[in-house]
C-alpha cells in the first residue's frame, strides 16, 4: 500500500543550499553572531548539491513557478493570520502532515502549501516543503486506494540552540524576524477497505513573524536541540 512519505523520510537527501545552510546555522549555535539568525537563507547555492538524489525532482523549484489549484477544490487549508510563531508553526505543520488524495490533486497539494510562504523571496526555500510531495505517480496511487491522512499536533516549542542564539544575540532576530520552532505531532493515516495506521511526527520550521504582519514560512528545517 503507498503511503505519503513522512515529512522526516531521507531528511537532508533533498534540502536545497539554503537549507543545508540553516542546519548548519541551527545545529552550530557559536556561529551565530549579530547575523547569524538571518544567514540562515541569505547564503548561496552549493555547487556541490547533487538533486539527483532527490525522488521529487519535477517539484517547482520557487514559489512562483508552484501550480495554482482551481478555486475553491483542495483540502489544503488556508494559512490563518496569525502573529504567534509557536501557533503559526502549530497549523503549518497540521497543513504539511494531513492531505486528502480522494479530493485534492497534487498540483493543488504544491499550490495549497506554497500559499504559506513567505513572499520575500531573499528567506523563501520552496524546495524544503515542495520536495516532500510524493511524485505524479505515487499520488496517482495514493488516490486510486483513497488515501487521506489528519493529524493531532501535541506540542510546539523554540529549540535550545535558537533560544541560546537569540539570548547571545537579542537584535539578530530584527533582520528578518525568523523563527525555528519545533512541532511534534501524530499523523493518522486511512486508506480504502478499513486500511490505515498512526505515526509520531516531529519537524523543526522556520516561521518568519515581521511585526504587524501575518506570519509565514520560510522553511522546514532540520532536527535541532530540544
């Protein structure tokens, strides 16, 4: 039975250059100094990332090249106005856990995610949310067995390396106003003929929280200090 990979599943095989440079960030918390939060996405490409590894190769490598999906279908759920990065980062992992493959083809899955995005696209790293969307083909399987997953999200809290960081360096956050914020979870997923199962999920996102102004995300992020 084909499942929708977990967001966890060859974590690190398909992070993109800003990506792979936010770990760094997040994981090696000396580093950051007076920029150091804001230089998670502010780097360049590595010449060195091999995409061939990645099994999601077609996915939009930028918000603007993601589809549109046709008004009012999808199950993807809207990005709610929030200014809390804890309760923001709460629902982006709700929405990026559960879909509905009866309902929702996975151009509209890629649209739906991709409206949660930051527009500034100096931060943005599409590639780190569209590269966990299984391929045309896989959700073309997951559909024909009518696989939908919902998800209960425990509990939300900042990483130890991320609170150090901003202890060490207070006016660092007010570049970008970036946030990593750890989210923990269990995804329940059904299938046709009474099929499904349950699953632990955890994820560390970068949710950008400017002030006065909706929340977004910019990033999933790797496993950091709890």
């Amino acid at each position: 039975m084909p499942r929708f990979p977990s967001p966890l599943s060859g974590f690190g095989a398909t992070w993109s250059a800003k990506g792979r440079i936010l770990a760094g960030v997040l994981v090696l918390t000396v580093l950051l100094a007076v920029a150091g939060i804001t230089s998670w996405a502010t780097s360049s490409g590595d010449p060195d990332h091999d995409d061939s590894t990645s099994s999601t190769a077609s996915t939009p490598s930028s918000p603007q090249d993601a589809p549109r999906p046709a008004p009012g279908s999808g199950s993807v759920p809207k990005p709610p106005h929030l200014a809390d990065p804890l309760a923001y980062a709460k629902a982006a992992a709700v929405m990026l856990w559960s879909y509905d493959a009866r309902s929702t083809s996975r151009d509209q899955q890629l649209a739906g995610m991709n409206a949660w995005m930051t527009k500034e696209t100096k931060y943005t790293d599409w590639s780190s949310l569209s590269a966990q969307i299984p391929d045309p083909v896989l959700w073309s399987r997951m559909a024909d067995n009518a696989q939908y997953a919902t998800t209960k999200i425990t509990e939300a809290h900042y990483p130890s390396a991320f609170k150090q960081a901003l202890a060490d360096s207070p006016s660092a956050i007010t570049e970008a106003y970036i946030y990593a914020v750890t989210v923990t979870g269990k995804q329940q997923i059904t299938w046709k003929k009474g099929g499904g199962g349950a699953e632990d999920r955890s994820v560390t996102l970068a949710v950008q929280c400017r002030p006065s102004q909706d929340c977004s995300l910019v990033s999933i992020a790797p496993r950091v200090a709890p």
